[in-house]
C-alpha cells in the first residue's frame, strides 16, 4: 500500500539542544537503490554506504547540510560518512540516477521514523515544554508544542498530506 510506504518515510524529531548520542548506522546499495530509503540520525552520527550489488556504485550528497562523493567501488567494498550538522542530506549515485535516499541529521538524539500505520515512539524524553517537528520529503515540515509531565506519556499527532486526495493521514504517538 503507498500510502503505508509514504507514512514509513515521515521522520519525527524534538527540536533543540538536548543530549545527543552520535550513533553508526548504514545506509545499503542494494537492486540499484539505497535501503533504507529514509533514515534519521543524530549530528555527529556515522552513516556506512555498504555496496551489495554486483555492479559500482559512487554515492554523493550536494547538499547543504553535508556535501560528499565516495568515488566508485564494488560489491563488498563500504564507505561512510559522518554528519556533523542537522539538516536534510539527498543521497544519489553518480552511475544510477534513479537511486535516492535521503538522511536527515536530526540535532539530538530525541528522533524516529514512524512505522508503516503512522505511529512512532521517542522514549525516555525528560519532563519539559518541547516542539515536535515531523518531516516528509513532499510533504514538508510540520510542527507542533508538547509538554512532557514526569511519569505521563505525551501525546502528538499531525496530519500530513500523504494521501492521493490530499486529506491526509495522521502521524502520532508520543
């Protein structure tokens, strides 16, 4: 289902300087595209590009955020970059311009990927007034204020025009 697939590409972060835990994570090249397709990872942060095709793949950015080019390399070869700043980084191959991904360096570690039924879960955000921003690469930012009261789960949902009506779908949880 599309819209199923689209609500799996909506990032949702906290906005603001709050801890952040720098984490690895890949990125693959894989039947000529890039899985995940969407992925989300704190500033400072590594993203390996591991090729697991038969056939060379040069991985770049041109992006404001984080610009890079990886040259050529093969099945089994991986090259990774870090990602010292938030923003939104396209990823696309020299050879396959059909193959995109799209990283966004989120600028803490309070961010997720919503699931497949538009849900998602940022555990253990501490108590306090907080701005929860969803992201999706056609739809755009969203955001809205929440408050995290001590042992309460904290709720948010946004409508984001992912449907072909353009009526939306809700993205929420805490």
């Amino acid at each position: 289902d599309v819209l199923e697939v689209e609500r799996a590409r909506v990032v949702i972060y906290l906005e603001g300087q709050l801890p952040s835990r720098p984490a690895s994570t890949a990125m693959i090249q894989e039947g000529r595209r890039f899985l995940p397709e969407t992925i989300v990872v704190a500033a400072g942060s590594t993203v390996t590009f591991p090729n697991h095709d038969p056939i060379f793949h040069n991985v770049f950015s041109l992006s404001r955020a984080k610009s890079f080019d990886l040259g050529n390399y093969v099945r089994n070869q991986s090259r990774a970059v870090t990602f010292p700043q938030p923003g939104i980084v396209q990823v696309h191959c020299h050879l396959h311009p059909n193959m995109t991904g799209t990283i966004l360096v989120a600028p803490n570690s309070f961010a997720t990927l919503a699931d497949r039924s538009g849900q998602f879960r940022i555990p253990q955000v501490p108590p306090g007034k907080y701005t929860v921003v969803a992201w999706h690469r056609a739809a755009g930012f969203f955001r809205k204020e929440i408050e995290i009261i001590a042992g309460q789960d904290g709720n948010v949902a946004f409508l984001i025009p992912l449907a072909p009506d353009k009526t939306g779908t809700d993205v929420a949880r805490r």
